[in-house]
C-alpha cells in the first residue's frame, strides 16, 4: 500500500534558536503516548510536536505507540492533530497492521475508517489479519474476516526475499506454528483456510507446526486438527523432510503413530540426504518409534541400519531390525563418476543415497533433482536400470502420458529422436524416463547468440536444422506420427552436442490428415528463423505471427524460400518434408561449388547450345535482375583473373567464346577456373581467388538458389548433392561429404 512519507523532525530545522527544542519536544511526545500522558501529549501537539515524527530505530511514531498500548483515547487526540494513519514503520507496518497484533477491534474498526485497507501488509507481507493469527487474537481476527480479510492470502515479500524462497506464508500457517488451536478451528472451520496451502519452499501448516512447536502435547493438538482437515502428511520441508521425518526427529511418539494411521502416508520418503524415517529413528537411538515403523511395513534397506545400531550399543534395537530383514549395507561405488556434465553434481548425490525404488526406476521429487516444469509432473533426473535419464512425470491416466509413452514406443532405436528406456506407475502417478540430454535448443543457441555468421559458412545452423528435418521426417514417414508441439524447448542437445527432438505428450498418429503435418510444417518454418538469427526473434513473437510476417524476416533469399517451402507444401505434404532435405541450406559451400561446376560441364553449357525444350536454355539469356548477385557478373570477378580466363579465348583467336554476363557462362566461367586454376601457370589466380568455394559463394550468394528453382524438377538435378535418408546420421562434420 502506498503511503505518504513525512520528513522526520530530526531532519528538519525550526526557528532560529528553536530547533533543539523542537527535536526534544518530537522525542517527548514519543515517550509521553507510550506512558499514556494523555494531557503531556495535547501539550507538546500545541507547542508545535511533529505529530508524525518517527524514531530512527524502528520508525515507531507516536501513532504506533499509542496503537500497540491500546489506548483508543490517543490515537482520536493524535488522528486529530493530524496523524497519518497510513504511516508505515522501518519493517512496513502500519498502525492498522499493529493493532491486528494486539487484537484491539475498536482501533481495527477505526483505522480502516480512517483509509486503511484490510489487507495491507509489511515489507515482509504480514497483514493484520496474519498477525491476529499468530498472536492468537480471535476477536480481531473474526472482525477482519468480517471485513473482508483474505484467508488464504499468502505472505508477499521483497523480491531479494522471495529469490531465497522466503514469504509466501498464510495464517493458518501462523497459527499452527504457534499451536493456537482456537484459531486453527475457527480458521478451518468457519473461514475455509486452505489446509494444504504452501509457503514459496513448499511448506503446508503441518510442516509449519512440527518445525516450530517443541511440546508434544502442542503438536499432538495440532496436527490432529489439521489431519482431521486433510493435510498433506506428504509434503516437504526444509532439507527435504516429510511430517513423518520431523516428528521422529523431534521425537514425537504419538505423532508418529497418529501420521502412520494416514492412508496416504510415504513411510519410506527420505530427505536430501537419503534417509528415511526409520534411519533417523535408528541414529537417534528411538527404539519404541523404530519398532512402530517396523510393525507399520517400513523397509529395512534403507542405509546401514544394523551398523548404526551396534555403534549405539543396542542389542534390542539390533535385533529388532534383524527380525525385519535388515541386512549389513553396500553403499554405492564412490569413485562412481556420471556421464553428464550439467547434471553431474546432481547426478553423484543421486546416486549415493538411498531412494525406494519405483520398479526400475530411482527418483527423488525434489528441487535439486529438477530439470524442467512441464504442464503436469515436471522432469527429474533419475535412474532407469542404473542409467542416467530424464524422468517425465504424468497423472496416471494422463492423455499426454499416455501419448507420450505409445509414441516413445513405437520410434525406439532411432538416432534423430530422443530414447527411450521404459515407464513406471506408481500412487497414481506415471514416470516416463527417457535419454537424459544436457540442453534444450533455447539455452544451445542462445550461447551462440551475437556470433557473426554474414559472409561465413554457417555450419552451426545446418546441422541443427539438419538433424531436427530429418528427426520429423522420420516421425511423418517411418512412424506415422505428428509432433504437433515443435518449439526449442521440446529439442534438446545430447552430450555429443547431438539434436534430438523430445516431448511427443501432444503428438498423435497421422490417419490422412494434411493440416496435423502442415501444422509441424509451419512450426519447422518458424524453427529455421529461430535457429538462423540464433533467437534474435523469440519463438513466443514468431507463434503469434502470421506466415506472411515471419517469411519477411529471412535474412536472404535462400532462407526465405526454404522457409516459403514449409509453409506451401503442396499436394504431397506427407513426403515434402524429406524432399526438402534436399534444400540449398543443407548444401556446404563446397558440395555447392561442385554442383556448379558440374553444371558448366554439361555441353549445352559449354557451347552455348540453345537445345530444343532444354531448362539450361533459361541460362543462357543476361541476367535482367539488377538485385541479383550475378547480374553483370564479369564485372564483379578479380579483374585480373577474368582477364586471365578471357585471354585463353582471345589467343585463339575465338574472341566469339569471351564470358557473357549470362548465368550459363558464369557456370562456364566456375569450370575451367575450377580445372585450371591449381595448374602451375594460373598460381597468380589461384592468390586471387584462394579457395574458389568460398569466393564464389561470397560474391555471389543467390546464385544456388537460382539455380535450384531453375532445375530441380528437371533431368539436370542430377548434379545436386545426394541427400542422406532419414535414417541416416549426418553429423556437422560429415554432412559436406554426404551431401
């Protein structure tokens, strides 16, 4: 809430020769309210006193004294003289926040007719109705609610706070940890408190309660009512501990025993470090509550149990725990090292403690093991049959588990998807682990961002590109599915830096249906800018724009028509995706070089034939396109080279042969400079042009596109590059070879 800000007394000077005087009068009034002086106090307010003046430690102001002692006579006197009774203290609190702390109703009722909101709250997010929890006020706190309080408000706090997961809190909470049980009733009871709210680290009232009460008779009393209620006996606290963890720690028998009565209860749960609540009850030497989890099913291998009996000297306890099963312990290899470098750390803690196994699978549903959100379960690291993966959880009968699972299974054993090892269900829950990958697209290619590709080979963006067409090729042609959910975050980077698309929940078989494949076809399109202008445009814009707005973005000519090719695929929609691994995008600068020279070695090229129906006769005319790269091309090649290569002709006396500014000779002109340029006599062109890939490229970047559109339904797309299949593996370094 915004409130006014009053320049304190002691910072402001009076009259010449009166401004101690001022100052001492400022303090005096403090100390007068507090000792209820009620005629000291009209005094002092007469002799000019800041009624608003505010103690440097704290900020309490005369209002707030007279609030916090109660006195409704001197908060009128004090409202009067002009006090703002939105004044807020060091911490934020206002007058009305600390009336709700001393429970007085008339102050409530009088301070919210004086411009108090209900819910006003600190810099630490208490209201006064919170605070009438926590001092156990009913009165205060049935007034508030009365007044339109908000029940379930949870604490918010300051952003630096809120980093360190603090805040977040409600009243219920602060009743339980204060073990007023009047409040819990009326809160739960009459209000509809939320039992199982959470605090930003995850804690519900029960967890609130057993951290903070210490009597047991107190959190005997209190969880008794929350249960009753239905709290979570599941939920976690600092350091990863369960109610049932904390009530053995604290040693509270009947706690114990009345929490194993829940149905729902994890008896095997361990916290961050790996232990159980039988584990902690063997350390603590609690042997009345290690035979009750015992009796109640808990499991014996858990750690080294029986060691930590015999160090305790407890031959009862000892045996109890042989008498169910526990067996001397094996504790995992420590010189095991993990095979992923981002989620290494994790990984290793993992794997050395102790986690009840889900069939295959081990997991632990906890902040430190966490990879992703996802819209049910989110993604944890685990381990499937000892490996490493990434575990997607799903409600048990989840639509998009189950698409998820039926697609993972039926495109095993593919390199351009990402694995698949198996799927557990337990407590209503589905895991679905897959390949564990150490990126997603998004965080891959925005460490690339900023890296100049203008003029360079961008090898970075075609073999992404590469990998994630022929990843949804394969989904459409071999599999018969559609992705129907292809953005960054769904593909990620496996530790060899390999792409793999993931995250099938929305895809679903192809029975005909163009729009399903046009619907990838079109993301795909947004994808290829995503990737080429490394996320200069997010993801997020390019979806809400329209396919005419997104094409206006390519940053050349090649890239706008592989991008206008996805979004007017034509009849044949189920194919076109693995005729356009054919694309110039996918070509190196050196398989594109070999193209046009093999082009100008055709002999229609050559002589300069006009042949009857021919497309290379479309080659033979000038270049009229002035924004054309290769439009006047003889005046754009090394001047000494192109006289070099004109020479040939004019010895000869065949001046008739000297290059044209038409596209047939510029691909006449590439072939002899490509047959003759490393020969002895031609070192001086071969300084001038050095790598002839590269030249031609730079000098003239359109021009395979050109001639791709001009050719490709022709006899002569012969000479393209040869494109791998989609079950191929093509990695950056093999592609120029493979294509």
């Amino acid at each position: 809430m915004e409130t006014k800000r009053h320049h304190n007394a002691q910072e402001r000077r009076g009259p010449s020769g009166k401004g101690r005087t001022l100052v001492d009068d400022n303090h005096s009034l403090i100390n007068a309210v507090r000792e209820g002086r009620i005629q000291w106090v009209q005094q002092l307010l007469d002799r000019g006193a800041d009624v608003n003046f505010q103690e440097k430690d704290g900020g309490w102001s005369p209002l707030h004294n007279a609030v916090k002692m109660e006195r409704e006579d001197i908060v009128h006197l004090l409202l009067r003289y002009g006090a703002d009774p939105c004044l807020r203290k060091r911490n934020g609190a206002t007058p009305f926040i600390v009336a709700g702390i001393v429970g007085h109703v008339g102050l409530l009722r009088l301070l919210l007719s004086k411009g108090a909101s209900v819910n006003e709250y600190d810099h630490h997010g208490f209201t006064a109705f919170m605070e009438a929890a926590e001092y156990g006020k009913v009165e205060a706190l049935r007034f508030l609610y009365e007044n339109g309080a908000e029940v379930n408000l949870g604490r918010e706090t300051m952003k630096a706070q809120k980093k360190l997961k603090k805040g977040g809190a409600t009243a219920l909470m602060d009743a339980a940890k204060k073990g007023h049980v009047e409040i819990l009733s009326i809160l739960l009871d009459e209000m509809g408190a939320d039992v199982n709210a959470c605090d930003n680290m995850g804690r519900n009232a029960l967890i609130h309660a057993l951290v903070n009460l210490k009597k047991s008779d107190e959190v005997m009393n209190v969880a008794r009512i929350l249960l009753a209620h239905g709290a979570n006996v599941n939920v976690r606290g600092e350091k990863g501990k369960t109610p049932l963890i904390l009530a053995v720690e604290n040693d509270h028998l009947d706690v114990v025993e009345m929490l194993l009565e829940q149905e729902h209860i994890e008896i095997n749960d361990t916290d961050t470090e790996g232990k159980t609540a039988l584990l902690w009850a063997v350390e603590y030497k609690l042997t009345k509550i290690a035979k009750l989890l015992c009796n109640k099913g808990a499991s014996t291998d858990c750690g080294d149990l029986l060691k930590l009996a015999r160090r305790c000297y407890d031959p009862s306890l000892e045996k109890l725990l042989l008498n169910h099963g526990a067996r001397d312990y094996h504790p995992p290899a420590e010189d095991w090292a993990p095979q992923s470098s981002r989620w290494g750390l994790a990984l290793k803690h993992l794997h050395s403690i102790y986690r009840p196994m889900i069939g295959k699978l081990k997991i632990f549903i906890d902040e430190e093991y966490k990879i992703a959100d996802s819209l049910e379960g989110g993604v944890y690291l685990g381990f499937y049959e000892e490996q490493e993966v990434a575990v997607k959880r799903f409600h048990e009968n989840s639509r998009n588990g189950e698409n998820e699972v039926s697609c993972l299974q039926s495109i095993r054993a593919t390199s351009n998807l990402v694995t698949y090892y198996g799927s557990e269900r337990d407590r209503g829950l589905l895991y679905v682990c897959i390949m564990l990958c150490e990126h997603t697209l998004e965080t891959h290619v925005a460490e690339h961002r900023g890296e100049a590709v203008e003029d360079e080979e961008d090898e970075f963006s075609r073999s992404i590109l590469l990998s994630i067409f022929k990843a949804v090729a394969e989904l459409h042609l071999s599999w018969g599915y559609t992705h129907q959910d292809l953005q960054p975050q769904n593909i990620l980077i496996d530790s060899k830096n390999s792409v793999r698309v993931a995250d099938f929940d929305k895809s679903s078989k192809w029975a005909g249906e163009p729009e399903k494949i046009k619907s990838d076809l079109e993301a795909l399109g947004r994808l290829v800018l995503y990737v080429v202008t490394r996320g200069d445009i997010s993801f997020e814009t390019l979806k809400t724009q329209s396919n005419e707005e997104v094409i206006l973005h390519s940053p050349n000519e090649e890239i706008q028509n592989l991008i206008g090719e996805l979004f007017c695929p034509g009849e044949n929609v189920e194919s076109h995706l693995k005729d356009l691994l054919g694309h110039p995008f996918f070509w190196s600068w050196e398989s594109r070089y070999r193209t046009l020279r093999d082009l100008g070695n055709e002999s229609d090229i050559k002589t300069r034939k006009q042949k009857l129906n021919s497309r290379l006769c479309l080659l033979q005319s000038p270049a009229e396109d002035r924004s054309k790269s290769f439009h006047q091309w003889t005046s754009k090649i090394n001047k000494y080279v192109m006289e070099e290569m004109n020479s040939f002709y004019k010895k000869q006396n065949k001046i008739h042969l000297c290059y044209k500014n038409t596209v047939g000779d510029l691909l006449r002109f590439i072939r002899n400079l490509g047959e003759h340029i490393h020969e002895e006599k031609n070192k001086g062109m071969k300084l001038a042009i050095q790598d002839p890939s590269q030249y031609f490229q730079k000098n003239f970047p359109d021009l395979i596109i050109y001639i791709y559109v001009t050719l490709r339904d022709t006899e002569y797309k012969k000479h393209f590059p040869k494109t791998c299949t989609t079950h191929e593996t093509c990695d950056g370094g093999q592609q120029a070879s493979q294509l």
